[in-house]
C-alpha cells in the first residue's frame, strides 16, 4: 500500500497545491473563458444543478466568491516562504 503522506509531499506542500487550485479557479473569468463554454450558472436549469457539470460550476463560482481570503492565504504562504527559506 503507498503511503499518501511520504516524506516526498508533506502536508505544507498540499496546502500550497491546494492554494494555487484555488487561485486557477478564482480567476477564471466568466464573460470570456466559462460563457461560450456554457459554465455558468443562468445556463444551468434547476434540475441539473446536481449534475457533475453543475457541482463543477457551483465550485467555480465558491472560489470566485472567496477572492478576499485567497489574497490572504497567499500572502501569508508568500511570508512564510520567505521567512522559512
């Protein structure tokens, strides 16, 4: 069984992974990249917001939602890399 947590990836590291997931998604801009692919949530009808395509949208929209922690969150992980070397 392979461990997920090895001394290769630490917990810091999938935290910062995690954090730049999160700044991809929060920048993702609705009118030019997510329209004419149909991702946003007026295309959505009310019956396929459980879809996997709507559970995807509804995540998009949570991290572009969340903007002002995610500038935060990276200034903080930008302070401690530079404190931490």
């Amino acid at each position: 069984m392979v461990c997920f947590w090895n001394e290769k990836m630490g917990f810091w590291t999938f935290l910062e992974g995690f954090l730049l997931f999160a700044n991809a998604m929060a920048i993702l801009n609705e009118d030019r990249f997510l329209a004419p692919r149909r991702w946003t949530l007026a295309e959505l009808q009310a019956g396929r917001r459980n879809s996997l395509k709507g559970q995807i949208i509804g995540l998009i929209h949570a991290f572009q939602f969340m903007r002002l922690p995610l500038i935060l969150l990276n200034i903080i992980t930008i302070v401690v890399k530079l404190v931490s070397g």
